[in-house]
C-alpha cells in the first residue's frame, strides 16, 4: 500500500482518537476508548474492525492462540489502544508481533491514560 494512502488513513485515526481523548479525558478501561473510537470511526464511513482474531500460521496449522486486533481499519492499521501508566517496551513488542502476524504494514499504539494523547502515541512500521 501507498505510503501516501497510510498517511492519510493514520491521520483520520489520530484525529477520531483527540476527539475521544478530548471527550473522555483518561482513567476509563481500555474496552472503553476500543468502542468509542471504533464508533468515531465508523461515523466517517472508515471500515474499522473490532477484535478481530488473529491466529498464528506455524507448520501448516492455523492456530486460535487468543490473540485478537483492537481495531483493525481500512485492512492497513492495526490500532493498539492502552490505559497504562505508561507504555512499555512489551507493547510495542505486541503491537510489532501483530504487524508481523497479521501482514500489515502500519500500527499506532494510542495510551489513553495520559494527560495530552499526543504523548500517548507510538506509530510503527513493520520491516
């Protein structure tokens, strides 16, 4: 996919995620923002979808392991969303396995539980 379209489909993400922050502010559960931006989104007409599962491929099985997508938009971003202190090395590596597994080029990993969501975003491309 074109960098260009990621950028664009990116930005429509992070400004329904101020829009949520803005409205909400922090301390909610994460299934909270999961449901208010997937309802942002699909208020613009962006195909988002919610939990989606994500098996593993390994030795020719397809594995129900119990991962699932918070969001999944546009079939290109993978959205990650937290309510932690703070974002760790450990989510990122979560948000970069699920890149890899699910074959998508581009993730934002969104921390609610910050003061200014600005601080609270991680974009990341998978190699």
């Amino acid at each position: 996919m074109a960098a260009e379209r990621l950028n664009q489909v990116s930005q429509v993400i992070l400004d329904a995620a101020f829009r949520v922050h803005t409205a909400l502010g922090s301390g909610l559960l994460e299934s909270a923002y999961e449901h208010c931006l997937w309802y942002e989104l699909n208020k613009q007409s962006v195909r988002v979808d919610r939990q989606l599962l994500l098996p593993i491929h390994y030795d020719g099985l397809k594995i129900d392991a119990g991962y699932r997508l918070d969001l999944l938009v546009e079939q290109c971003v993978i959205i990650e969303i937290k309510a932690v202190e703070r974002l760790l090395p450990i989510h990122e590596a979560q948000l970069l396995t699920y890149l890899k597994l699910a074959e998508k080029p581009l993730g934002l990993l969104i921390n609610f539980n910050v003061r200014s969501l600005k601080n609270g975003i991680k974009r990341m491309i998978r190699d």
